[in-house]
C-alpha cells in the first residue's frame, strides 16, 4: 500500500537548522531547533521535484497554492485546509509609478486573500501541517492579521485557538478572531509582550506555539509569494522585490523560494535585489543593516501607524539580513507621514487602497529612486500585504456636511472641496 509520502503530493525530506544545518524530525511537531534554539527550514528533494513536475505542469492546477504541493509540507492532500488562497493579483501601477520615475512599477495585491492579508498564507499551510501532525490546540501573539487567519484555518480545521495581541491593534482583526471561535486576550504593550503571555501559555502544556518562526511551516505558505510573483512574470524575476519587514517571514520565504527555483533549473542566476523597508518608528533590521551586524537590537518604544511592522525585535532577523545581502539588497525605513502619504497616493492614482503595510513599500521605492538605488528602467514589485479597509483612519476623510436641503457648492478646478480637494 502506497503511503503519502508515495504519492507524490510533498516532497519534504526534512527539517534543519537554519544556523548550524543539524537536521530535525518532521514527522512530529517541532518549535525552535534543539541545537541553537533557532528557527527551523523545510527541505525538499528537489532533483524528485524537477523530474515529478516543470513549469508547464503547473498551467493546468488550481489557481491556489497549493499548486505548488510538491514544495510544500503537507504530504497528504487529505490534510490541506484551504479557503481558496493564493495567487492573488500583480497590478501595474502606471500612474503612482510614473509620477515616481519607476513606470515599470507593480503591487502584489494580498488584499485578494481569504482574510484579507498576506498571513492566510502561513495559516493555511501551518495549520494543514499542524493537523497532519496531530496537533489539537496552538497559541500565538500577533498584531492582528495572523491572529485573524489563523483562527480562521484553525475553525475550519477544528483546532482550538488562542489569540493574544495588543490592545491597539486593528480592531477588525480583533472581532476575526472572536467570530471565529479563537480564545483571545488583548494586552496593554506590544507584540513582544504578547509573545511573552503566549510562552507562559505554552509553558503550561498541551497547546502548540505557534508564534512567528517558532514553527516551521508559515514561511513555507509566505514562500508562495515569491514562486506565484515569477510565474506570473512568465518565469522570470523583477529587478527589485520590495517588501514590508516587521518578523520579516515573507521576505525570508520569497528569498526561500528564488532558492528552490534556482536549484530547479526554473529560473535563470539572475536575482531580484531584496528591500525591507521599516518604519522609522520601528526599525531594528534597517539599524542592523547600515551597521554592517547580522543580529538586530531590540528596539525602544517602538510605534508606527503601520502596526503590522510595529515589531521592535525579530527572531530571525539574522535571515532577514543574509537575505539581503546575499541578493545585493538594501533596508530603508519611511516616515509614518510618508506612508500616509503613499497610500493616499497609490488610491489617488491608480485606485487601490493599500493598508500602511504596503503604503511602506511604496515609500521605500519612492526614496531609492529619488537616491538613485532603484533606476528609472528597473522592474520593481512591491508587496501590499493587506486590505487598506482593515485600517480606518490612516487617509482621513472630513466630508462636508450638507443640511438635507442643501446643494453642493460650484465645483471649479480651483475651489474644489470635499475629501478629495486638491487631489488632481
């Protein structure tokens, strides 16, 4: 009898170390490495994986992430958890990218996901892998939207939840995680403090954790970004993938994922330069970076109007980093004016609202190019990591108020009012 493994659908042959190699048990579930206390990487047989599939193969699957099962942990299809997530859209930006002198500008749009961000790709694939491995009840800390997705799979799943985040989070995100039957808590403090109450949670026993990079299978649904952005380029890489880095596991799995397609023979040596741009109230990886450090120190009194970056320190910011020096690439933090301002722009523009996330990159890519870093002819994709709904407040609006018998007033280019007044 022909087990999972057998089939075809995964073609994962292990865990390692992602500081010193040593290899790690993947069919139980597993935290931190026993060797550094250090995040986990998933191993695949690759040469298995180029002889199983080729791009072309992969024309004709769903359009979800799964598509790409033989790269991902799940070996039996019986234990996907899916609410359809993935391949979300890439947009040109014509006009925001013209008025910044980079026309060849596009957003990957993950404001299509399930949830509503990017995080419906670390949850599905990390609570496919937790059922497979039997787990019954997780624990995370979150800043909002990976709280929200995750107790979204986990009620689909049937895994019980528990939630903690900061009470100033989003909270849309906060009512997600109620209507879907997660246990949450909300404290006064940050997300490290939230991490804090999550480890005495665990400490207790019987709940799995499940806190960013403390497992090992949500960088393997972020690393889905990155294979969907080249084959939706038509199996090419952009000249610059920028991306909003708070814990950084996007950035760390899209350059996971230019790996594997490398060694596939999918994609030529060329490599994308990797951006993490920061929040100038919030950013340890930028700090680190321009230091020359591959660890980053904690930072104080973090605080940012984008909250899902609003991470004072990152477990792996040591992969952050090699990622970006290893592609040639850079870390830039903006202003929460600027980002204020970006998002805006970019629904001003070309009609899409991004959250503060992804109005980060757009600032990011609006500095380097003004610097020079980024040139006029490059191609660059920026990551809008959420709904720009999700985020009431950060483009305010102050309509005139009209008394129900009240006309507008005389429109001209040069009294406009409203909202929009002296928009363009």
């Amino acid at each position: 009898m022909r087990g999972p493994q057998d089939r075809g659908y995964s073609r994962l042959t292990g865990l390692r170390c992602s500081e010193c190699g040593q290899q790690h048990d993947a069919t139980v579930p597993q935290n931190l490495s026993s060797c550094c206390s250090l995040p986990l990487l998933a191993d695949y047989d690759l040469a298995a994986v180029a002889d199983l599939v080729s791009p072309a193969d992969l024309a004709g699957r769903p359009p979800s992430l799964w598509r790409y099962h033989e790269l991902l942990p799940v070996l039996d299809q019986d234990n996907v958890v899916s609410l359809g997530e993935g391949m979300t859209p890439l947009v040109p930006l014509p006009n925001l990218g013209r008025d910044m002198g980079v026309p060849r500008l596009r957003v990957k749009d993950e404001a299509a996901m399930p949830t509503g961000s990017f995080k419906a790709r670390g949850a599905a694939v990390g609570v496919s892998k937790a059922r497979e491995l039997g787990v019954t009840s997780l624990a995370m800390p979150t800043n909002g939207n990976a709280g929200a997705a995750w107790a979204s799979y986990c009620a689909r799943a049937g895994i019980a939840s528990l939630v903690v985040m900061p009470v100033d989070a989003p909270r849309i995100t906060r009512e997600e995680c109620v209507a879907a039957g997660a246990e949450l808590y909300c404290v006064d403090g940050l997300i490290s403090d939230a991490g804090r109450i999550v480890g005495r949670v665990v400490a207790a026993g019987n709940v799995f954790d499940a806190s960013t990079l403390k497992e090992p299978y949500r960088i393997e649904g972020k690393k889905t970004m990155g294979l969907e952005i080249v084959e939706q380029l038509g199996w090419r890489v952009p000249d610059v993938i920028v991306y909003p880095t708070g814990g950084g596991v996007g950035l760390i799995g899209i350059f996971k994922a230019l790996t594997e397609l490398r060694a596939l023979g999918w994609i030529d040596a060329k490599t994308p330069r990797l951006v993490a741009v920061q929040a100038a109230g919030c950013a340890p990886i930028v700090t680190a970076f321009d230091a020359g450090q591959r660890h980053a120190k904690p930072w104080p009194d973090a605080n940012t109007v984008a909250f899902g970056i609003n991470v004072p320190a990152a477990l792996g910011d040591f992969l952050i980093l090699d990622a970006l020096r290893a592609t040639g690439g850079t870390a830039v933090a903006v202003s929460d004016e600027a980002i204020r301002s970006e998002a805006a722009a970019c629904a001003r523009s070309d009609g899409l609202l991004p959250c503060p996330e992804g109005a980060a990159t757009l600032a990011g890519v609006r500095r380097l190019r003004a610097e020079g870093w980024i040139g006029g002819s490059e191609e660059v994709v920026v990551l809008n990591t959420g709904a720009g709904t999700k985020y009431p407040g950060v483009v305010p609006a102050n309509p005139v108020v009209l008394a129900a018998d009240q006309d507008v007033p005389v429109r001209t280019p040069d009294n406009r009012t409203g909202p929009g007044a002296g928009a363009g």
